[in-house]
C-alpha cells in the first residue's frame, strides 16, 4: 500500500472528486488487468480511449483514476478523481514515484537509433558482466535479470512496466542495466523519468515513418534520450559518422565520447579485416589501442562495438576486461545467424527490416560470397508504408535474385505490401522479370530459395531474424525463419 498523496506529489493536478488521503496497491493503465484498491490511469491512446473504461476498471475495484479529460462515471462518489494535462507523463511520474525512483539507484545505459541496438546492447551487457557486474538487459529479444530471462512484449515497455520491472532489479541487487530505448518509447514518454548515466546513440536511417510525422520528428525523438544527460557524470556515446550526430551533440549536457570510422574521433577502428564469420580490427581508445576479434561480421558490427567500447570506458571498465566482453559474445540470435546443415551454399538469417540495414549485409555479403547472393524478404504489415518500394529498390540494386515474400502482415492485405515492394523493383528492374520472383507464403519462399541455390551461392533470409512467430490478419502463428530453412535443408538433401 502507497500513499496515494505522496505518489502524486511531482504532478500539477487537479482533484475532481474525492480525496487524496487514501491509500492505492498499485498502478494500472488497461482496464482488463485492474486489481483492488488500483490507480486506474486512462490513455488516450491510438485505437482506444482508456477514459472509456474507466467504469470497467473502477467494478474491477480501482479506488482511485488519473484522467486528462472530463469524465461520466456511474455513480461512485467514493473514487477519487485526479485531472492533470497529460496522462501519458503522469503515468511515467507516478510509477517511478510509486517504485521509489528505483533508476536512480541502478546505472542506466540507453541505448538509441534505427538499428544496432539490440546488438548493442547485448555486447555492453556482456562487457558489464566480464567486469564483475550484475546486469538487467531490456530489449527487443527478451528482457534479463543477472541469467534469469523475461518475455519482451516490445522493444522499450510503458513506463509502469519499466518501473516495476527496475524496482526488481534493485531488490535483486542489480547494479548495472543496458536498454534499447526505441522512438516510440522517447514520444509516448515510456522513458521519462528514467535516470540515465549513459546514452548510445547508433545511427539514424528512415524507418517508422507511419508513427513519425517527419524525419525530423523521428530525429527529435531520438534526441530527446541526450537532453536528459544534464551534468558531467553523463555520458553521450555518438557515431559521429552519421550525417545528423550534430543534431544528438548539440541536444546532450552531458560528457561526450564520439566514434567513428571515417573521422578523427574518440574511438576509431583501423585495420578492419571482415569475414564470414568474424571481423578484427584495431581500436583506438584515446591514447590506448587494443586489437578485438569478435564473433560478428559486418562494417555495421565494427560500429555497434565502438559504442560498447565507449559505454565501457565511461563507467571506467578496463580496456582488458572490455576485450574479453566483446569477444565472448558468440553472435545474437537472428542477427547474420547462420543455418548449417552441411549444404554447399550459405543460408543466413538477418533481423534486417529497414532499407539501411538491408543494404549493410547485403553489401556485408558482396565481400565474401563467391555465387549469388539470393535475398528473401518482406515488410511489416502495420509500419512505415513508404521504406517497403526502398528496400525493393535495394535488394534490386545489391542482391542477384529477390524472392519477395511475406513479413507480418498484421492487418493488412499481404498482397498490397508486396505490391509496395514490387513498385521500388520494378524501377531499377525496368524489364527483367527474372531477377525476382513473388512467393507470398513464407515457408514456400524460403524453400524455393533453398531448392535453387548452387555451390556457392548465399541465400539471405531476412526481416523476422529472431522472431518464432509470424503475425496475420486474424491469428499469430508459430514460424521461425531458422527452423524452416533447416528443414528444408533437410529436404532438400533428402531428394
Ligand atoms: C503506437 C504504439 O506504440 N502504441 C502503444 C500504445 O498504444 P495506444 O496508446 O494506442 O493504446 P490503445 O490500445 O489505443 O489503448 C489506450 C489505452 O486504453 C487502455 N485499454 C484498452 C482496452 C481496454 O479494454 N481497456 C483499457 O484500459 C489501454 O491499456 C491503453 O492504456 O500504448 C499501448 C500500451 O502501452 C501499447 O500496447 C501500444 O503498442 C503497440 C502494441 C505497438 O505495436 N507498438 C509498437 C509500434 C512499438 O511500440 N514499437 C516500438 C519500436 C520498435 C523498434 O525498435 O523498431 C517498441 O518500443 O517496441
Ligand atoms: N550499426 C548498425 N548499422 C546498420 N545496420 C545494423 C547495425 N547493427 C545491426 N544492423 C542490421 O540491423 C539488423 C537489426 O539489428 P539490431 O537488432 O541490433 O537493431 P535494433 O536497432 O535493435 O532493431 P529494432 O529496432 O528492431 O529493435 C541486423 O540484423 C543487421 O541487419
Ligand atoms: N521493432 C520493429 C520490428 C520489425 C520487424 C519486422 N519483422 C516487422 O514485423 O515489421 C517494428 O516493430 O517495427
Ligand atoms: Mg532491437
């Protein structure tokens, strides 16, 4: 029980009925999961307006409701009714409260930008670890305590869910978290409130312009992680090979450690040396250098492990124990996973969902690939609309065979985000019709990929990498890319 006055005390709140002086168990923001005594906040969201439900919860026994909007409710003069500006910011303000503050007793790594972060994360975390550290991971492909592994509903959860799920962290003696913080999460304000010590930012390329107004938008949510970084105990870990850094510097307050492989930088990689399995270079960390042999391929993996370096650094790891982070992690699922069932082509799975990262690996597999390269791909059903005909137009360009196929859909016709992609194949490939082929059923294009490589070649499976499930109009089904290239493998030796 919380005292429902002190929870709220950071607000600038209006009391429509009842009384502050009450005591709540606990905050809820969806109806169907109130419990007694809760603090019901309604969400004026994208598809429902929490207000709506707000009878629901209160028979579900909350006591108590934050709005941001006048309210009709059934005749319960005991509720107390609180009203602030926005509920959303509310909702961030008072489940840190509720939690008492847990983020300011963990160092927080952020980690942003359209792509790399799970990687990121993933080699941060392992450098934490090495260095002796209890870590909790939050992410897309699952959310960590020390070893013990959670579920990931998404890539950032709300802020409630962040909150409690910190407040764990803590009682289990966690000193260290590394997170992916989505754009979503900076604009629905899922972070605010979150104390971080260390923020990453990747790289910015179009993606989830569906959400975005512009990319400028999209841009100034990234930003919004590096405003937070306020005294010089902060650190801002910036690619500054990205063409809108500037924009991440200039929003930060905080220390800055900049990386790059074209410029003069903080961090540098030299001597990059990639192949199919690995890369290794030299890294120079201001006045130190220290060659890396890492388990990731691609120039892209050369970037997401300067940003660890950095993250290293700044919460004074050694240059040793950092080694040794990065070069235990062995790959992270679904991201240049490779399926080997003895066959003499590749077959690779890639989480790769956005015309810059299409580009990365498919350019990463030009390098080292001696036959074609057969690329298999969709887009999400549900999302940015405008990079599917871009990442038509890539895999046109890079790849010598583009089986375009099915992603998840979610509620849309998988025929017309085909048809998306095939606008941006069809303008780089005026005529030659027989550089691509549409196989809308997953499974069938995977197969058909695999049944028509030679020795040699490379077939691509890319944009659900990790994903063990495939998301249609009216059910989610069990699918994993890795397991059905392995058994159309096997099929295929079979015959
Ligand atoms: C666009 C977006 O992010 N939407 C999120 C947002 O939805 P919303 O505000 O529209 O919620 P809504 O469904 O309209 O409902 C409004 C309110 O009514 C409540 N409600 C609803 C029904 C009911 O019966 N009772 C009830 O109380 C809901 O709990 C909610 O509080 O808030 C919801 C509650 O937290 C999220 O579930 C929902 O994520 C949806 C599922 C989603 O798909 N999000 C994706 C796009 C996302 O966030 N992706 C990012 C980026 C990934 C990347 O890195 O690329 C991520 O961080 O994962
Ligand atoms: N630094 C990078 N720059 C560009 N592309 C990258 C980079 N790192 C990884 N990729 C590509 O992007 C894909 C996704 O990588 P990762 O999961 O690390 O990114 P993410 O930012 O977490 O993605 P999401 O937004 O879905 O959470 C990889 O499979 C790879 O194809
Ligand atoms: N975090 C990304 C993941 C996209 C993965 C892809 N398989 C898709 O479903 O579009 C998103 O929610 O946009
Ligand atoms: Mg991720």
């Amino acid at each position: 029980m919380k005292e429902l006055s002190r929870i709220i005390t950071e607000l600038d709140y209006k009391v429509l009925q009842g009384s502050v002086d009450r005591e709540i168990t606990g905050i809820e923001y969806d109806s169907r999961e109130v419990e007694a005594d809760n603090l019901f906040v309604c969400i004026s969201g994208f598809t429902h307006d929490g207000h709506d439900y707000i009878n629901e919860a209160i028979e579900a026994g909350a006591t108590a409701v934050l709005v941001e909007k006048e309210v009709e409710l059934n005749e319960c003069n005991e509720i107390t009714v609180i009203m602030i500006r926005d509920t959303r910011q509310g909702l961030a303000m008072i489940s840190s409260a509720f939690y008492d503050y847990p983020s300011q007793k963990l160092k927080v790594i952020g980690v942003t930008g359209t792509n790399g972060k799970t990687t990121t994360t993933y080699l941060t975390e392992s450098i934490l670890k090495t260095a002796g550290h209890k870590v909790g991971l939050i992410g897309t492909i699952k959310n960590k305590i020390d070893d013990e592994k959670f579920k990931s509903q998404r890539t950032t959860p709300e802020s409630l869910d962040l909150q409690a799920f910190f407040a764990r962290m803590v009682e289990e003696d966690v000193t260290h978290v590394v997170m992916e913080v989505s754009s979503h999460a900076l604009a629905l304000n899922r972070v605010d409130k979150i104390d971080f010590d260390v923020a990453i930012f990747t790289n910015i390329t179009q993606d989830h312009l569906d959400f975005h107004d512009s990319f400028n938008d999209y841009l100034n949510a990234k930003a919004k992680l590096f405003t937070g970084l306020d005294d010089e105990d902060k650190t801002a870990i910036i690619n500054i090979d990205d063409p809108n850094s500037d924009k991440i510097l200039s929003a930060s307050n905080g220390s800055v450690i900049t990386y790059s492989i074209e410029k003069d930088a903080n961090l540098k990689a030299k001597d990059i040396t990639i192949s199919p399995i690995g890369v290794n270079f030299l890294a120079e960390a201001f006045e130190e250098k220290v060659n890396l042999d890492l388990n990731l391929t691609g120039l892209f993996n050369v970037y997401n492990t300067l940003a660890a370096l950095g993250a290293g650094i700044s919460l004074n790891i050694t240059l040793d124990d950092i080694q040794q982070g990065l070069e235990e992690v062995q790959g992270v699922a679904g991201r240049f996973e490779i399926v080997d069932e003895g066959q003499d082509f590749g077959v690779i799975v890639d989480y790769a969902h956005t015309p810059d990262s299409l580009q990365n690996i498919l350019e990463t597999a030009e390098d080292f690939v001696e036959g074609r390269v057969i690329v298999v791909f969709g887009c999400g059903g549900d999302r940015d609309k405008s990079k599917r005909p871009i990442m038509g137009q890539v895999a046109t360009r890079l790849a010598d065979f583009s089986i375009i196929t099915s992603d998840n859909p979610r509620s849309e016709e998988p025929e017309d985000i085909i048809n998306d992609i095939e606008l941006g194949v069809k303008e780089i490939n005026k005529k030659v019709e027989e550089d691509y082929v549409i196989i809308q059923d997953r499974a069938e294009a995977i197969n058909y990929g695999i049944e028509t490589a030679r020795t040699g070649d490379l077939v691509f499976i890319v944009g659900k990498g990790h994903e063990t499930y495939q998301i249609l109009k009216d059910k989610t089904i069990s699918f994993d890319d890795r397991q059905v290239a392995r058994e159309a493998l096997d099929k295929n030796r079979g015959e």
